[in-house]
C-alpha cells in the first residue's frame, strides 16, 4: 500500500505538474525534460494490475488519493485514476454485491475535496463541475461496456446517487458564507 501512496502522491505533486506554468516556461520543461509523470503513470498501472485481488484490501486507504489524481491536469494522470476507481468499484461488486464500502469513501473523499477548508494544503484543484464531468462520462462509457450486465445495472444507480450528491455538494460550495447566509447553506445541505 505504501509503494501506491508514494507513487500516487507524485503523480498528484504541485511541482510536477507542468500544466500549470505558461506555455513558454512548459515548453521549456518539456522539451528539456519532458513530464517527468509519464513513467510513473506506466510504472503504477503495473503494480496496480500485479496487485488483482489484493487491490480492494486497499480500497479504504487508496480511494481520496485515486480521486485526487482525476483532479490532475493530465490527462494520461486523469485516465489511471478513473481505472483504478473503476477496477475497486468492480472488486467491490463481486465481492460484496454492493457498493456501500466504495460509497462512504468516494463521499468523504468528495466532500474533503469540494469544500474549502483552511487547514489542509492546497489541492491542484478542487472538484468542480469539470471534474464531475470526466468522472461520471468516463464510468458511465466503462459501465456501458462491462461483461456483467448486473454491475452495469447497479453501477449506473451508484454513478447516479453519486452525481446527484456531487451537484449537492457543489451547489452548497457555492453559497455564500456568513452567518447572514446560515439558513439558505441549512437549506441546500436539506
């Protein structure tokens, strides 16, 4: 578990993340030393799909690092994030039947990363209404696809509930603060 963390948390590190210098200084970077993610990416996919059964054992430790990395600007960084959430919430299924364990920390995960806190370090990104986007598209296009027509099924309930508890969490995000404004954040949370 700890190779993943170590490995997640690079792919997610505001120093590398090249996207967000402007384009003379990214050009630079890349043409002298190219992003330096890439291999990580290909490196973590391996020891990700090594892992197989053991990989929901993890589920609790890796699910609000793997949403961070869908948080990245890149879309290769992006794209083994949805996987990694994809193949834990297929784990689940054919384990459990249910999604209940993958829920509860998808929901936490969400709401540490949609609300701003003043105690935590600063994200790349926080969930938005383009995150929301590549999240429920991309599981939605992997769903459509799955062998198991139950998973297909009971996946597009989950990725429902959980969308509709993203646009929840943002529409609150998005009221102002203030005790002025307590009933209206009391109003949205209802």
């Amino acid at each position: 578990g700890t190779v993943l963390l170590v490995h997640l948390q690079f792919l997610k590190s505001r120093v590398l993340a090249v996207e967000l210098h402007p384009p003379s200084k990214r050009g630079q970077i890349l043409s002298r030393y190219g992003d330096m993610r890439l291999p990580v990416v290909g490196l973590l996919t391996s020891i990700w799909t090594t892992l197989q059964s053991l990989q929901l054992a993890l589920l609790p430790t890796l699910i609000g690092p793997v949403i961070e990395l869908m948080l990245v600007g890149e879309e290769r960084v992006r794209t083994v994030g949805l996987d990694m959430y994809f193949d834990l919430m297929r784990r689940e299924f054919n384990n459990t039947k249910s999604f209940q364990t993958l829920e509860m920390h998808t929901l936490n995960a969400i709401d540490r990363l949609t609300l701003d806190r003043e105690d935590e370090t600063p994200l790349l990104r926080r969930v938005d209404e383009a995150f929301q986007r590549f999240f429920e598209g991309g599981l939605e296009s992997k769903l459509a696809v799955d062998p198991d027509p139950t998973i297909r099924t009971k996946g597009a309930a989950f990725l429902k509930d959980i969308a509709r508890l993203i646009a929840l969490m943002l529409a609150l995000r998005n009221q102002p603060k203030g005790p002025a404004y307590e009933d209206d954040r009391t109003y949205q949370i209802l």
